[in-house]
C-alpha cells in the first residue's frame, strides 16, 4: 500500500507538471479579456473571410492528404501482404518507417529536390500550395497507413485462408469474406489518425504552403504571433485548431481500433501469402520508390551542394549542438514522465481499478490532441506580458516536446510495463524485491528494448520540430530545423538541403543510438 | 471408397520424405487417427485436403485419382478446431458460402441451406453471428455447410478438441449420421481414445509420420502390443 501511495505522490506530480504544461496556456487562450485589442467580437471566425479561408484550406488539405494517402496504402499493404516471400520485402519496409522519424522539413527539402524547378520530375511553381502539401503528407502517411493496415492481414486465421480456398472463393470473394472484415477493423482508425496528422501538420505547410491561399489554422497561428502581433487572432485560431482535434480524437476514442502496432524500424514478421502477381509487386515497387526518392534525390543534391562551405560555419554546429541538446533532453524528460504515470496506472490496474488506471493513461495522451503550436501560443500569450519569453526558449521547447512526446511513450512502453507488473508483481513482493533492485533485475532487463524505443523517438520527434521552435526561437538559439528555415526563406536552397542532410542523418543517428543503447541487441 | 495409396510427403521439396501413409476408408464409414502431437496426423488431412502437396503416391476416391486437383474441385469438406465461421457473417451466410461463395443461391439451394440448418437444430438462430453462440452450436454450423456441400469425404481435424465430453458424444452422434447418410468417407483426428471409440470401428495409430497399426478401435485402445500405442495412451 505504501509502494502505491509513492507511485500515486510520483504520478500525481507528473500530471500536475503535465496540466501546468498543457491547461495553463489553455487557461492563457480563453482567458482573453487580458489581451491588448481583443474584442469579444472577436471569436466569431465566421465572419472574417481570412478565418473561413484557413478553416476550410486545414480541413480540406487534411481530408485530402488522408485519401491520398491511404486510399492507396490500402492496395500496398494488401499487396505486402500478398508477397510474403517477396526479396526486398524486409528492407521496403524498413524504408516505409523511416518517414517516421525523418524530420518535416528534411522531408520538405526531399520533395523540393525531387518536384521542384530543376528536379528529377519538376512541376515548377505549382508545387508551392496544395499540391506540395499533399506530395509531403502522402510521403509521411502512406507508409505510416501500410505500416498501420499491413498487421490487419496478420488477424485473419489460417483456417479461414483454407476455407476460403476449398469453398473456391475468387479474388473479389477473399476480399469480401475476409480481407475487407479485417482492414474495415482499424480502417477509421487509421484513417482518423492521418487526418489528424496532415491537420497539425506544421513545417510541411510553412515551407510548401506557398501564400495565404495554402495556409492552415497551425501556420495561421504562427503568422499571427510572430509576423503580424495579432494574438487576439491567434487565440481565436488556436481555439479552433483545439475543437478540431478534440472532435477527432473524440472520435478516434469512439472508435478505439487503432491496430496496436509498434513503432519501431523493424519490419513486421511475415503473413500469410494472399495471391502473388505482377500487379502486386509493381505496386510495392512503386510505393517503395515513391519514399525512397525524395530521401535519395536529397542526398544526391546534398553531396553535390556546398556541403564544406555548410560544414564550416560555426551557425550550423552551435544549431546542430543546440537540437542534439533539445531532443535528449525532451526524451530525457518524456521517458521518465511515462515511467512514473505508467507504473502508477499498471499498480492501478493489478489492484483491480481498471478505469482508474485507463484515466490515468488517458491523462498522459490527452495532451495528443493539443497541437504543440496551440500549446505555444497559449505560453506565448500568458508569458510574453511578463517577461522575454525568447530567453527562456531551450526549457519551454523541451518542455512542450517532451509532454508532445508523452503519448508515444505511453503507447510504446505500456502494453510490455503492464505486462511486466502483472505477471511478476507477486513475485516481487515475496522476494521483497523493490526500488532500484527492482528495477535493476527485472524491470530494466525486461523494459529497456520499448524504453530504448520510446527515448528514441521522443528525441527523433523533438529534434525534427520547428512548430515550437519557430514560434520561441531566435536566429540565435536556432535549431537544425529552424535553419533549414531560414536558410529557404534566403533562398540558399543548396545550403538548406545539405542542412537537411545532416539533421536527416543526426535524427538517424540518435534514433538508432539511443534505441541501441538503451535497447540493447534485438534479435530482429 | 477413399484410397491412400504410397502416400509420400517431405517438408523440403529436395528432403527425403518424412512422412509415408497407405489405408483406406469405405463409404459411410468414419476412421479415426490417433497419435502423438508431430505425429502427421493433421498433415495426412492436409494432403488429402490439398493444402500440401505430395512427393509421391495417389489419393483415389471410388478409384479416381484426385491428388492433382486444386483444393476447390476436391471433393472434400473440413473441419478445424477453431475458426470454421466468418465472425462477420450470420450462420445462414456462413452455411450458404459452403454452396456458393458468390452467395447467389438459387431457390433450391436457399431451401438447402434452411434445411441443413433445420437438420442441425440451427433453423432459430439462422441470423445470429458466430460470436453469440456456444461452442458446440458453432461446430454444428460447421457441420451444416458441410452437408450443403455434398462432398463424399470429410476430414475432421481435432474438430471437438473445444468441446466437454457430453457434447462431443452428442456431436460425434451427429457426425455419423451425416456420415451414413450422406455415404461420406471420413477421417477424424483426435487426441481423445473416446472420440475414436465411439465414432469409429477401426483407427489408425500414426507415429513418426507413419501409421504404425490399423485395428478395431477396441482392440487398439485396449490390447494393442505395440509398445509406442502402449506409450501414447498412457500417456493420456
């Protein structure tokens, strides 16, 4: 009881950390009445043309990048799935998690290098806009959504496959009778997942977007802050951007068949074989080249470009110590949080309070549907009449990537943290085995591949910011993402993508060594 | 009759066989197979099913080969364990699929399906999903497309290995009269000596991927000499 009460004192401050973090800048937005020239007039969006605008481009993008994306991640993965003994089948989807820890803006950079003027397959000045946002959001989602569907195929039982093949099921009546009943399972969820993303989606939009016609609620916020000093403007955006995503998620949790996939760079162990053809395998091949080649024509750019004049300057490593600094320390903070909420909620679960402990897992990823902006614009406003919020830009960024980073934490070590405690917490308490001797010869031998994978990409996550970033951060205290920024908005674009390089390949290195050292050897 | 001739099988398609059966199953007659786990008996079916193709030999039913047709034109049902229904699919859909799995039935087919259920006891829950019913109703939906499909042999794999005794008995009941009347050839597997007592006059011991004895199911069970059926049944 006492070991409880300790979990539930650790815990309980971890929230309270938690909705200092996240509801005081909640409380800073609807607390309006404190913001110079703000009208109660003010929040009826409809009425201005620019907000109606931004509304329904962010709405509209993001449904479009979702079918885009998984309407043909759907075809992908049934053809993965179909080519089980397919030779490049380990290593493609390898390739399709990579998007998951590439930063935005390294991922902007690769569709330049591939669509922009002078690209291997260049649409001119049209790629600035919707189209550009699209290209980046179907290159980030769509291997998310095959990642996401591909285990769906896993569910369907071998009898079923041999029935359907003795009662001499066709193609169309294998997708019927049991393909379609186990993709319809996570089908919204996913669907709602990626809609959500490309809604919040920040860099993709700044760097692609292209001019107040291609500007969503998340880039709008921005721009109000920091070009056009409208914060009244910004709460009334980021109060939008808020009852958006809290809609979704609402429905998200309605819906609750997410597939519980891990995110990690290992490919999925192999299903059962559907129908192998030609269509298949250039749908896989496609698909394959579609991801690699902004990442390969980026390289080829980037190896081309000034890369020693880049590598020279004294701005480049004071950033790229700076985001090394910001990510280990948001992971730092992030992994050690969920540690704390997830022992609590697991001590919950094994004394029988099942909701209680749901509460409180709920309470760590609530902050999953606040958009980081919103959470930095709400800071921005409560801080920025006391004092220079831009000093303090190295503590609030962490702070905010770390509670950003608090649900992939939860996700990714509290299915194996639960199952840990369930099963040797009796055990534990006979041998009087507790505290750091517990966590020394059970806990950290059995925990450190998801903590490994959860610090990963809490740091991969941070490190590839520029929502937060942009909004508090200073030429000075600039982040590899933030100069990539800079460095495009100078249209030194050679210099950017060779920036780009180098984040893509610190975000690889840090994710693969943290994983490593905190994992350990997978046998994977 | 079905007829397993020299029957060969190796899990390499270069390996030397590992598995090698011969025996034969009259019309309307249920031969059970008994064994230890790994024994081959699952893959016996499996064979005869045409999930997995032989290295040699000739599976015949009323002399005519079969080994090379594909699954779908063998004239063969099975039942698993587990997993027999589509869990989205009501029991009337879930029997219909076994006469045609583009589902457009004719008037007699329709009326074939609501008879099969009828015979099974199902006909009152013909819109229920499988999730809403006992284990033993789902192995009775089970048995109901298999007598929509009319085929002469039926496997049963480990088909009432989910079930209590009381209710395998009643199944096993239920077995032999589709069997009898529908002049089936079956092969039952089973880890359970009862099951073979009281569904077959002969069983099969397999072991090592061969069958090693082929007696009256009382005399295998009860005085065999051999020392692996002494061993597997003590073991029980």
């Amino acid at each position: 009881m006492a070991r409880l009460n300790a979990r539930a004192i650790t815990a309980g401050l971890v929230l309270a950390i938690l909705a200092l973090i996240v509801l005081a800048p909640m409380a800073g937005l609807l607390n309006l009445s404190g913001i110079p020239g703000y009208e109660p007039g003010d929040l009826r969006f409809w009425e201005s043309g620019y907000i109606r605008r931004v509304l329904f481009f962010s709405l509209w993008q993001a449904l479009l990048s979702m079918l885009c994306s998984v309407l043909p991640a759907i075809l992908v993965a049934r053809a993965f799935a179909s080519q089980a003994d397919f030779p490049l089948r380990g290593l493609l989807l390898r390739l399709f998690a990579l998007p998951l820890v590439v930063p935005a803006v390294v991922a902007v950079m690769g569709v330049v290098s591939v669509y922009g003027s002078g690209g291997w397959l260049p649409l001119g000045r049209s790629l600035y806009g919707l189209n550009g946002i699209l290209l980046a959001h179907v290159f980030f989602n769509l291997p998310l959504a095959v990642r996401l569907l591909l285990p769906q195929w896993q569910t369907i039982p071998p009898h079923h496959w041999q029935l359907g093949e003795q009662l001499g099921m066709n193609a169309w009546q294998r997708w019927r009778f049991l393909e379609w009943p186990a993709l319809r399972e996570a089908l919204p969820g996913v669907m709602l997942l990626v809609f959500m993303l490309c809604l919040t989606s920040f860099a993709v939009v700044l760097t692609l977007g292209g001019g107040p016609k291609s500007t969503t609620l998340e880039v709008a916020i921005y721009q109000s802050l920091r070009f056009d000093f409208d914060p009244a403007r910004a709460v009334v955006l980021a109060l939008l951007q808020l009852s958006i995503c809290t809609l979704v998620a609402i429905l998200t949790l309605r819906l609750q068949r997410l597939p519980e996939v891990e995110i990690t760079l290992v490919s999925p162990s192999k299903p059962i074989v559907v129908r192998q053809n030609l269509l298949n395998t250039l749908l896989i091949l496609a698909a394959g080249v579609f991801v690699a080649m902004p990442l390969l024509s980026m390289l080829i750019d980037a190896l081309g470009g000034p890369l020693w004049q880049v590598i020279g300057t004294t701005r480049l490593w004071r950033s790229l110590v700076t985001t090394l600094f910001i990510g280990l320390f948001a992971a730092l903070f992030s992994v050690a949080a969920g540690w704390f909420l997830l022992q609590y909620s697991a001590s919950l679960s094994l004394a029988g309070k099942t909701s209680k402990a749901h509460l409180v897992d709920l309470a760590g990823s609530i902050v999953y549907v606040v958009p980081p902006l919103v959470i930095g614009s709400g800071l921005f406003v409560l801080l920025s009449p006391h004092f220079d919020v831009f000093a303090w830009v190295y503590p609030i960024v962490i702070a905010i990537n770390a509670v950003m980073g608090l649900p992939f934490v939860i996700r990714s070590l509290g299915p194996a943290l639960r199952q840990n405690h369930a099963r040797y917490h009796y055990l534990c308490q006979s041998l009087a085995l507790q505290g750091w001797n517990r966590f020394r010869y059970l806990e950290w031998p059995l925990l450190r591949r998801p903590l490994g994978l959860a610090a990963a990409l809490v740091a991969a996550l941070a490190m590839g910011d520029l929502g937060v970033i942009a909004l508090f951060g200073t030429p000075h205290s600039a982040t590899l993402p933030l100069l990539i920024y800079q460095q495009l908005g100078a249209y030194m674009i050679p210099h950017a993508t060779v920036t780009a390089l180098l984040l893509l390949l610190l975000s690889l290195t840090v994710f693969w060594g943290l994983e490593r050292a905190i994992g350990g050897k997978t046998d994977a | 009759m079905l007829e397993i001739k020299q029957l060969e099988f190796a899990y390499a398609a270069e390996a030397a066989p590992t598995m090698h059966f011969n025996l034969s199953v009259a019309a309307g007659e249920i031969l059970s197979l008994i064994g230890p786990s790994g024994s081959g008996k699952s893959t016996l079916l499996n064979l005869v099913a045409g999930f997995l193709a032989p290295s040699a030999g000739q599976i015949l039913l009323d002399g005519i080969a079969i080994e090379t047709s594909g699954v779908a034109s063998r004239p063969v049902s099975i039942v698993f364990q587990q997993d027999n229904l589509f869990p989205h699919l009501d029991l009337y859909t879930n029997v219909a699929l076994g006469v045609d799995p583009s589902l457009r039935l004719s008037r007699e087919q329709a009326d074939a399906v609501a008879v099969a259920l009828d015979q099974l006891g199902l006909s009152d829950l013909r819109r229920r999903k499988p999730g809403e019913l006992s284990g033993g109703q789902r192995q009775r939906v089970a048995l109901a497309r298999v007598l929509v499909r009319k085929r002469r042999i039926l496997l049963l794999d480990e088909a009432f290995a989910a079930l209590g005794p009381a209710l395998r008995a009643e199944l096993i009941e239920v077995v032999k009269k589709l069997v009898r009347d529908n002049n089936m050839a079956a092969l039952l597997v089973s880890h359970q000596p009862r099951d073979a007592l009281l569904a077959s006059a002969r069983t099969a011991f397999i072991c090592a991927g061969k069958i090693t004895a082929l007696e009256q199911t009382g005399d295998l069970l009860d005085h065999s000499q051999l020392a692996e059926v002494r061993d597997y049944l003590g073991a029980v």
